[in-house]
C-alpha cells in the first residue's frame, strides 16, 4: 500500500485541504502540476524546543518582520499542506563553529521524505571542509551560508576554499544574496561578488536567494539575468513591482530559477499566488514550481495524478 506521505492519498489530501481552506486560486494554479509536486527551496524551521527562543530572538532583530509560523516542522508541513507544497528545503545556519554538530544532529534525526534539510558550516570552523565531506557522506545535497550571520564576504579566499570542496562533491550551497533587512547594508554577497564566483567556479552549484540578490535589484539585472546562475525568488515580490518580478523571470534562463519562500517569514500561499499572477509561461512556471528543484535534487518524477 502507498504511504500517504508519497501516494494517491497524501495527494487527494492536499486538494481537499486547498478545497476546504476556501483557496481555490491556490487549487486552480495546482491543478496542472501536483503530478510532479512543487517544492519551497528555501525555509527556515528549528527544533520544537528551541523554535520559540529563536524565533523571537530573531523577530527583535527585525521588528519590520512578521513570522507567519513559530518555527517548527509541524507548522511548516501544516503550512505546505495548505498551500499544496509537496516538499520544502529547510536551510540550517550555524551562526558559530561549534553549533555545527547540534545543527547536523537535527537534521539527521528530523529530515523526511517531505522536508530536504541543507546543513550548515561556518566558514571559520578549521574543520570545515571536512565538514562538507561528512554532510555529503550522510546523503545531504547542500549546505546553507548566510554572510550576515555567519560575518564573510562571499569572495574571501576562505570562502573557495569551501567552493572548491563543494565542487568536488557535487554539492549544492544555498546563499544568502545582497542586503539583509535585519543588518545594515553591506557588500558582503552582491551581484558583482556573485559574477566573480560563477566565473571563478563555473561548475559550482550556487543558489542565489531572493530573486539574485536582495534590494540590488538593478545591479541583478545588470549583471545576473540572463546568465547560468541558480535563483530562488523569496522574499522578493513585496519589495518590487510586479513588472519588474516578471521581466526579470522572463528574461532569466528557465532552468536556472526555483520557487522559494523563506517561510515562515512570508506565507507560502501568498508567495504562490503572487508568482502565479506574474502570467508566466506554463512551461517555465512548471519548471520553477518543481522541475528545477527536482533535478538539483535528484528526486524522481514520478508522481501519481491525482486528477486520475
């Protein structure tokens, strides 16, 4: 018998749960690609018992931010049943050496066929590329780095070092990309860094966060769209136009853009309907939703229909 996590009734499920939530514009975007699953490339949750510490610890540090879940798994999936996500990438950031292994333990613990857990390493732990190493032996696909927390600029000879490691075990990292709205505005991942990676690592699997890089909007299409650079699009369409979201998805190669939410700090629903209204081609709107995601990640697609 299918498990309902992976089978024809988790998928009914999450109709009926788009259904009874009164979504129907969510339902009626969904209908064409629940075979394949949609996947949230990028959010954030933390241990049942540490969530409420970190969570407002962190919503001081941005009072203009507002938490839509209190930063457990089991919202998360609430979350993503209701918005009718298939899976989500939770990003870990270890903001000091010595929080790798409590980080890395959870995610060995809580990670599932629903939630992708991308580890974190501190570029000023010693031992970091062995860390990598270890992340990869265990079955991880990536690792999350944050600039801001973690104190770099991405093009620190340090930095490639972890980028050359990367490389050579065919991971993934996941970046926090320009500003930070919780700190003040440095370079630390702006677009010129980001060009000086890709050209210094052009097999590097690089995502970049927030629709290139966030707040640098124009340098983005200036030196980003259009070249073989990964982007996620969170925590983007409220601080742009929607002329400018969708030139830019337009104008950037299908392949290489991925549905991101940053939940819990937006709703996932929201952020669905809002790519959904840009009127993308539903090619590229397919292979941002799921296709993309699934190949980085390796993930089959095959998916009962649940239109059947």
């Amino acid at each position: 018998m299918l498990e309902e996590s992976g089978g024809r009734r988790y998928y009914d499920r999450r109709v009926q749960n788009i259904k009874t939530a009164a979504n129907f514009r969510i339902y009626w975007l969904l209908e064409a690609e629940m075979t394949e699953g949609i996947i949230d490339f990028h959010a954030h949750a933390f241990p049942d018992s540490l969530a409420p510490r970190a969570m407002k610890k962190l919503l001081e540090e941005a009072p203009d931010v507002k938490a839509y879940l209190d930063g457990t798994i089991g919202t998360l999936l609430g979350s993503m049943d209701n918005s009718g996500i298939d899976k989500s990438v939770v990003c870990c950031i270890a903001t000091r050496p010595e929080q790798f292994e409590p980080i890395f333990d959870w995610c060995m613990k809580a990670r599932s066929e629903r939630i992708i857990f991308f580890p974190s390493v501190h570029p000023g732990d010693p031992r970091c590329i062995e860390r990598i190493g270890l992340i990869k032996r265990e079955g991880f696909k990536g690792i999350k780095l944050h600039p801001f927390y973690q104190e770099f600029y991405a093009d620190e000879q340090r930095l490639f070092e972890m980028y050359r490691k990367l490389c050579d075990e065919d991971m993934m990292v996941v970046m926090h990309t320009g500003f930070d709205i919780a700190f003040p505005k440095e370079r630390r991942a702006d677009p010129e860094k980001l060009l000086k990676i890709k050209n210094a690592f052009p097999k590097l699997k690089f995502i970049t966060t927030h629709l290139g890089a966030w707040q640098q909007w124009d340098e983005v299409q200036e030196l980003l769209i259009g070249q073989e650079i990964y982007m996620e699009i969170s925590f983007a369409f409220d601080y742009m136009s929607p002329e400018t979201a969708r030139k830019m998805l337009m104008c950037h190669p299908e392949e290489y853009i991925l549905f991101g939410t940053d939940s819990p700090w937006t709703n996932q629903g929201k952020t669905l309907l809002q790519l959904k209204n840009l009127m993308i081609p539903e090619k590229k709107l397919e292979s941002i939703l799921s296709r993309n995601a699934m190949s980085l990640l390796g993930l089959s697609r095959d998916r009962p229909n649940c239109r059947k």
